[in-house]
C-alpha cells in the first residue's frame, strides 16, 4: 500500500488581541519560530514501526484545506493529532475519506476521546502506536470495517527496544530542529498534565545507547541539527542521567529538553548537563505562589513541596551555564489578580533566562478537565480548537476571565519585551563570557 503520514504543523493560538500584542514582542516570536519547526516524532515512530512491502511518505498540513493533493493517491492515511487541531484533521480525513482515502486517527486527542474521532475515520487508535499501527496497516489492507485498536489491549511497548524513527523520511524537508525521546511519562501526575503521561502509566527511560543511536541518525541527515529530547520529565533518575549526559558529550550536539526542579539538587549532574551541550532546560514551576501549587500535583504534592526552593534551583542551573525556561501557569484556582505581577517580580528576581505564560487549559481526558466539567466552569465546553494554552475557556475562581486575559496581555508585554529580555538574560551571558576566558573556549556563550 501507499501510505502517508500526516502532521499537523504550526502553532496554534485564537485570541486577536493576544495575537496583536504578544506575537510581535521579540521573545514569543523567539520561540514559537523554533518550535514551530518540529517535526512529529510520534509518526516517524509508527513509520519504523510499519510492516515491510509499503510504500510511506511523511505531510505536512498548516490548517484545514491545506493537505498535500499527494495524499489523495494514498491508501492510507495516518493522522496524528493534537486537542488544538482535532476539527481541521477531522475535516482532512472526512475529505480523504470522501476521496477513498482509508484514515487512521491517533495521538493524544483520539485517544482521550475516541468515540468522538471514530465518526472521521476508519481506524482509531488509543494510546501508543507502536504495536497497534501494525494491526491497523493490515486491517486496511484487509479491507477490514472500521474499528478502534488500544494500546491496553496489546503487550505493553518496550521502549529499549524501539526501532530508529524514520528521520530519512524528512530528507527533503528544511528541518534544522528535531526530537528525539530518551523516556516516557513522568513520575509526577500534574492534574492538568495532557503529555505522554496520558499514553501510559509507567515512567519508563530508553537506553542510553539507543539515544545516541537515534542522534547519529539525526545527524547523518543534518549534521548540524539542534536536539529537542520530546520527554515529559528527563532527569527523574539522576544516575541515569549522569550516564545520559557522559554520552552525549563526545557528540558535540546541543540540545533542550524538559524536566523537573530535583535537578538542582545534583551539582555533578548540573555540569555534566552543560558539558554535555545542554542550551536550555524547559522546567514547570506553574507558579510563583506555594499555596496554588497545593494539590496539583495528585500524587506526592511534588510541586508545593519544592514551591520554596524554586528560585535558588533556577539561579543554581543558569549559574552552571544551562539556561531555564521557566513556565508559568495562569489562571490556577488560588491565583488572584496579583498573581501577574509576582511572576513578573519572580522572573527579574532570578533573572529566567526564558518565560513561558499560559492559561490553565483543561485538555480531555485530564483530571482537570473532569474537575472543571463537574464545576461547570467550561465556557465553551468541547472547543477543543481552544486548547491552544493561550485561550481562555473556563471560569477562574478569583478573577473574571476578563481579568485574567488583561493580565496576561500586560504580563506578556513586560516579559517579553527586549528590554526585559536584555535585563534578564544579561548576567547569564557575562558569567558565559568569563567562563569561556578561563576555559579558552568561546562556543558556549551561544544559546
Ligand atoms: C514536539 C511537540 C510539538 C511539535 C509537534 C510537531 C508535530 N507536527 O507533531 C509542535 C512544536 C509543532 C507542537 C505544537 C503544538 N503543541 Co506540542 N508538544 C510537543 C511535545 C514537546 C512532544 C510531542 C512528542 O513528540 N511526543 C513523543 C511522541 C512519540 O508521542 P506522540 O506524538 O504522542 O505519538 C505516540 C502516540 O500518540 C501514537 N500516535 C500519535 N499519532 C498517531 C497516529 C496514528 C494513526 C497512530 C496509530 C498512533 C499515533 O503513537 C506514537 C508512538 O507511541 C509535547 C510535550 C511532551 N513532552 O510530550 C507537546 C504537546 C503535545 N503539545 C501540546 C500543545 C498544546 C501544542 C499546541 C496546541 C501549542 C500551540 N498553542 O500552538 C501546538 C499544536 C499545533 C498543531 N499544529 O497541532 C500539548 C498537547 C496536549 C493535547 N492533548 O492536545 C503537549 C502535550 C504539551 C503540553 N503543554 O501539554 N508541539
């Protein structure tokens, strides 16, 4: 069969008079212009993971009515999808469909909701891909009737096993940035968390090797690529990580990924992170203020109980040459309208390198969700083109949402603004600068 993978690429974002005033300001356009840029690992992954004798080619789509015509001489269409995006792959794969097309739906959304995806497509799939996209690929050839395949009901993934994703696939396309996975899941059960965490329950890390296998990989097709790890929480076991990073460094590549604030605990692996080639580390501190951190995190309250040593941990790793980039969380239920400013005051304090503000979003199938939909405080309830982190769509408990949208546009002007950022970012290069005088190196002032 001719098989295509379809990804739907770009941000997301609806509010115009956030669009108006943020996406100009220096530091949003920044990153929204890098991330932008990724491919979908998850389909890369099914690509390997596909029976021999098949034809694929990997699409991109940016909205609705902009597929690939390619696709329409295709057998079979695989969609992976994102809450933000579900009505534009629903309405690709009803045209596919129309056209004869067979169209398999997976990823987070369908796999929350896969009652709803089953009206757009022949084969649904829950949770991780790699032992059902099989089942579907003879299902189609089979001509067999429509139905959905669950991870849960196949042997669980054994991620030290997994194949090479199909990099080559994108040979033709401009990618500089690329993700590859050294874990999945997360110990931690943030209630609004809508990550890999919803594909399975277990937290499990890949082998060291295999990660090196897979950026070599990268690499023979990109020699200068730049390395986003797609894990929800990377440096959970810390003598791992330390392995991780030894391996990584000989590479010479850099590399961003995401993680929780115990990574400060560790001073070895704090340097082994930079010396690895480590440019940034993504980390949740969702908010400035203990008391709202309380109870989100369902299982240990992990996020309370670290609330007090947040700054220190983001001042300890930029001081070890790894920038932060510390997210925040607007719109939790204790957060009143002075929230905004704290997280102003929190940012200039420990000079974050990177910011990164959106409103509490609940994505289906989270705790979250349930919570907001039992308070009936969904506004729109089953926009799902809203998940997009920076729409407002449920009713805060001590602001308006009125409110919280104006604090966010004035937080996102202060935050963003070159001269915030040149404040903030400032120490981080001079302490750069003098470590590169002492080392005699120059390459790890650059981020
Ligand atoms: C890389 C990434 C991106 C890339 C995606 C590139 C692409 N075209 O796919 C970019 C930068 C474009 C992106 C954009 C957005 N993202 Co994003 N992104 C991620 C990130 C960091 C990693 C995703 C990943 O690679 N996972 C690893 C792969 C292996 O897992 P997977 O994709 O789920 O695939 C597995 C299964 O789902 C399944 N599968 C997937 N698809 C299919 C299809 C079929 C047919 C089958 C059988 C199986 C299957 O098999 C795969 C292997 O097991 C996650 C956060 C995280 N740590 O997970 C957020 C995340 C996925 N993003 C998120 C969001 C909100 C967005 C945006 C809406 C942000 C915005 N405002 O624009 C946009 C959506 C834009 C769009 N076009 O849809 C949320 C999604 C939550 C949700 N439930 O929808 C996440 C979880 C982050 C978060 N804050 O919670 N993102």
């Amino acid at each position: 069969m001719k098989i295509g993978l379809l990804a739907l690429s770009g941000i997301r974002a609806h509010d115009p008079e956030l669009l108006r005033r943020g996406l100009t300001l220096p530091g949003f356009v920044e990153r929204s212009k890098q991330v932008a840029m990724l491919p979908s690992l998850g389909l890369l992954q099914l690509a390997a993971a596909t029976p021999s004798g098949h034809e694929l080619a990997y699409y991109e789509a940016s909205e609705d009515r902009a597929e690939p015509e390619a696709l329409y001489d295709c057998d079979l269409v695989a969609i992976s999808t994102f809450s933000a995006q579900i009505f534009e792959a629903y309405s690709i794969a009803d045209r596919l469909r129309a056209a004869g097309v067979k169209v398999a739906l997976g990823g987070l959304h369908v796999s929350a909701l896969p009652d709803e995806a089953a009206a757009h497509a022949d084969y649904v799939a829950v949770g991780e891909g790699e032992h059902v996209w099989p089942q579907i690929v003879e299902a189609a050839e089979r001509n067999a009737t429509p139905r959905t395949f669950a991870s849960r009901d196949t042997a669980p993934v054994d991620v030290s096993r997994l194949p090479i994703p199909r990099y080559d696939l994108l040979h033709d396309r401009p990618y500089n940035r690329f993700t590859v996975q050294t874990s999945r899941g997360c110990p931690w059960r943030c209630d609004f968390c809508a990550s890999t965490v919803m594909l399975s329950e277990r937290y499990r890390k890949r082998p060291v090797e295999d990660v090196v296998r897979d950026i070599l990989a990268i690499r023979r097709l990109r020699p200068n690529a730049f390395i986003e790890f797609a894990d929800d929480n990377t440096f959970v076991d810390k003598a791992w990580g330390k392995e991780l990073c030894r391996a990584l460094a000989p590479l010479g590549v850099k590399w961003f990924t995401e993680t929780d604030l115990s990574v400060a605990d560790d001073e070895e692996l704090l340097e082994l992170i930079a010396a690895s080639g480590c440019r940034q580390l993504l980390i949740g501190l969702e908010s400035p203020d203990a008391s709202a951190l309380d109870g989100l995190e369902l299982r240990t309250n992990f996020k309370a109980r670290r609330a007090g040593q947040a700054a220190e941990a983001v001042e300890r790793i930029q001081a070890a040459g790894v920038t932060v980039n510390g997210c925040f969380i607007l719109g939790l239920d204790r957060h009143d309208r002075g929230v905004f400013e704290r997280v102003r005051e929190f940012a200039e304090r420990t000079r974050l390198f990177e910011v990164q503000i959106t409103y509490l979003t609940a994505f289906p199938g989270t705790p979250l969700y349930e919570r907001l939909a039992s308070e009936g405080r969904l506004l729109q309830p089953r926009r799902w083109d809203l998940c997009t982190l920076f729409d407002v769509n449920f009713q805060p408990t001590l602001m308006t949402p009125e409110e919280l949208r104006a604090g966010f546009y004035a937080l996102t002007e202060q935050l963003y603004s070159r001269e915030a950022l040149e404040r903030r970012r400032a120490p981080f290069f001079s302490r750069a600068v003098r470590r590169a005088r002492r080392s005699g190196e120059s390459d790890r002032v650059t981020v």
